[in-house]
C-alpha cells in the first residue's frame, strides 16, 4: 500500500497542478511552487533531489535573455523599427499586417514572444488609434506570428530553450532542422489571415497621410546605449552559433552577455522587468515532474506510447506531434514540454535515433499554443492588450482563426517529417 501512495502521490500532484493551471483560478507560479513545496513536504524527493531536477542552463538562460532584452527596451530601438517599418506600407492595410508579421516572427526567433508581442503590440495600438482602425486583426497576427518565429530557433521558445537543454541539441542544430519548415509555415499562414481579415484592413484615406507624416525622431530615447545592445546582442548570438566549439552552454552565454551589457545600464527597473513569476514557474515544474520521473511514471508512459504505436518509428513520430500540437492548444505548452521530454528520453531504450522525435515534440508544442487564446502566453498578452484600448478578443474568435493555422501548421510539419527523417 505504501508502495502504491508513493507512487500516485506525485501524479496526482502534477494532474491537480495542470487543471489549476488551465482554469486559472491561482497565479500559475504559485500553482507550481505549491505542488513543488507539497511534494519535498512529504518526502516524494528530498531537497538535494529536487534542486538536481531544476535545469539551470534553462533558467540561466532566460534570465540573461531577458535582461538583454529589458536593456534593449530602453533605447526605443524597437519602437523605432515597427513605425519605420509602418511608414513603408504606403497606406496599405494589407502591407501593414503582412509586415508587422514578418517583422514580429523574425524578432521572435531571437527574443522572447511575450516581450516582442509587448513591444510591437503598444506600437499596433497606436498606429491604430491615429489611422482609426480595427488592431484586432493586427493583434492576432501579431501573436500568432511571434509563435511561429519563435520555433525557429532554440532561444525563441520556452519549449525549445528546454528542449535544446535536455536533450543536448545546441543552437545550430535548431537553425538547420527547424528553420527550414518555419519558412514554409509563416507565408502559408499569413496568406490565411489575409484571406480571413482581408475585408477589415482598408485605412481610411484621411488616415494614410496621418501615416507618412509619423516622425521617427525622438523614438530611439538614448542611441549611445542602443549601439552598445545591440553589439552584445549580436556577440551572444554568434556565440550560440559556435556554442559547440566553445564548449559553453547557451544559458553561460546570454548570462555572460546581460553581465556585460549590464555595466553600462544597471537600474533597479532592468531587474525588476525580468519575469520572475516566469522564472520560478519553471523551476516549480521542473521539481514537480521530477517527482513524476523518479516514481517510475514518465518510463511507464513511454513503454505505454511503444506498445500503442507497435514500435513503429513512422507512427511514433507523427503520434508526438500531432499529440503535442492538440495538447498545447489547450494546456500551457511549457508544463506540457516538461512532462514530455523524460518520456522521449526514456523512448531512447527502444529507438536509436530521438532526434525527428525531439522536433516533433518542438513543432507540436510551440505551434500548437496558435490554436486556442490560452495555448500560448503571446495570445494572453495580445488579447488583455486589445482590452485596455478598447476592443476585445474572445476565445472564440481567436479560435476560429487559430485552429485553421495550427492545422495548416501541423499538416505542413508532417509532410516535412516525412520527407525529412522518415
């Protein structure tokens, strides 16, 4: 009986942790650090234990991203770029969408969705508020497209910096296998959303001249600083391409390089910026699925995933990321990724290649969060930014447009698995 209550103690934590989660009736931090603190209480695993079950390398480098980012944020260079880049539309509603897309993607494989979706989102409102238009459509194509550009590299997306981190795929290897298929996802998708909102991008006549008239001086607040980012930025960024042969692990890097842009702007607000909730949300979840792990459940469920799918490699595959991609719409994709990357590990004993897996359960996760408004935190922000200006996004819209693009998404990642790996 003991035997029994040691081992469904920690699921029955985990499952009580996720439907908290997915209502919201606690802050989700708070969620994960009660299941952490309920399950080291009553011994499920000791204090050693769980601290060797956080990842640090994920957590350094979230924290070093997002102090390069809050510094980065402070110069207005960011600002800067979206009206430049408004001001080119020449008074097209269509233009305006389709480049504040592609703008946010590419944005979003280098800094945080959340952060990006922020930042270009004010600068949305605005724009919209002086061309008196709809920001809805911008909005959700903002959100969505920061999900996509997200999952082209390893430091776009929560689930990738986790999944780079565990299973030892450095940041070359994300560029190489993933970017490929985001560049096919992101023009199919934007033509999608044109189609659905193409009746809702006219600018008024009056409004184009408001546009071409939009000062850009006196956006970037302090150039000195914004030269000196962005010569950081681009050191840590390279230094993720030659990870490999530095012999350093992506959170060393960006720790190493917030340490550095740090001596130039150090104010107490650059420390406060950083998402904290975020950060000891992951380590919550990494101590609670930990405690799910060392009980034996993560090794039962892969065995039970092998014998489903008849050792069929193909099946195998296809079942992770399309389970993945459904799962993520509908619960966090972080907490979901941390569930899922024991168990492909533990899949290791049937399979000698877990490299198509691992980018399976990368696809699914990231691009999954684009079919519901609660599938990723970028949806989140976007809509309770439509809210304060005065519109709104229901769950409902976000999912009639949503659910279309994770499909199209999911499909064109089959394909591309097959043709690839398979």
């Amino acid at each position: 009986m003991q035997t029994n209550i040691q081992f469904l103690f920690p699921n029955i934590v985990l499952i009580l942790v996720y439907i908290f989660i997915m209502f919201e009736k606690l802050p989700r931090v708070v969620v994960a650090l009660l299941g952490a603190s309920i399950l080291i209480l009553f011994k499920s695993l000791t204090q050693e234990e769980a601290f060797r079950y956080i990842d640090f390398n994920v957590i350094f480098l979230l924290v070093g991203m997002m102090i390069l980012v809050n510094i980065l944020k402070e110069t207005g260079g960011i600002r800067w770029l979206a009206v430049y880049t408004a001001k080119k539309v020449n008074g097209s509603g269509a233009l305006l969408m389709i480049y504040f897309a592609l703008l946010t993607a590419f944005i979003s494989a280098f800094l945080d969705n959340v952060t990006t979706v922020l930042l270009l989102g004010a600068v949305t409102i605005a724009i919209s508020k002086d061309l008196k238009i709809n920001p809805v459509p911008y909005l959700i194509t903002q959100a969505i497209a920061s999900n996509i550009g997200g999952t082209a590299t390893l430091i776009g997306d929560p689930p990738n910096i986790m999944i780079g981190s565990a299973a030892k795929l450095d940041f070359n290897q994300f560029i190489f296998h993933l970017t490929p298929v985001i560049l096919m996802i992101l023009p199919v998708t934007i033509i999608t959303l044109y189609f659905i909102y193409r009746k809702e991008l006219d600018i008024p006549a009056d409004s184009k001249k408001t546009l071409e008239t939009m000062p850009l001086s006196g956006i970037i607040t302090d150039k000195n600083l914004l030269i000196k980012s962005l010569i950081v930025i681009s050191l840590v960024v390279i230094a993720f391409f030659l990870h490999g042969v530095l012999g350093l692990e992506a959170g060393s890097i960006a720790l190493a390089g917030a340490s550095v842009l740090l001596i130039f702007e150090n104010r107490k607000h650059i420390w406060e910026d950083v998402e904290w909730t975020t950060i000891f949300f992951f380590i919550g979840l990494f101590i609670i699925v930990g405690a799910v792990e060392k009980v034996g459940t993560i090794h039962y469920l892969s065995e039970l995933v092998f014998k489903l799918s008849k050792g069929n490699y193909e099946i195998t595959t296809f079942a992770v990321l399309w389970m993945s991609g459904i799962l993520s719409a509908v619960i966090d994709n972080i907490p979901y990724t941390a569930t899922m990357i024991p168990l492909i590990k533990n899949l290791g004993n049937h399979f000698n290649d877990l490299q198509p897996l691992w980018w399976a359960l990368s696809l699914g996760a990231c691009l999954g969060g684009n079919g519901t408004l609660i599938g990723a935190s970028a949806n989140i922000v976007v809509a309770d930014m439509a809210s304060k200006s005065g519109k709104s996004i229901s769950f409902i819209e976000f999912l009639k447009v949503g659910s279309i693009v994770m499909v199209e998404s999911l499909i064109i990642c089959t394909v591309y698995i097959w043709w690839r790996y398979l």
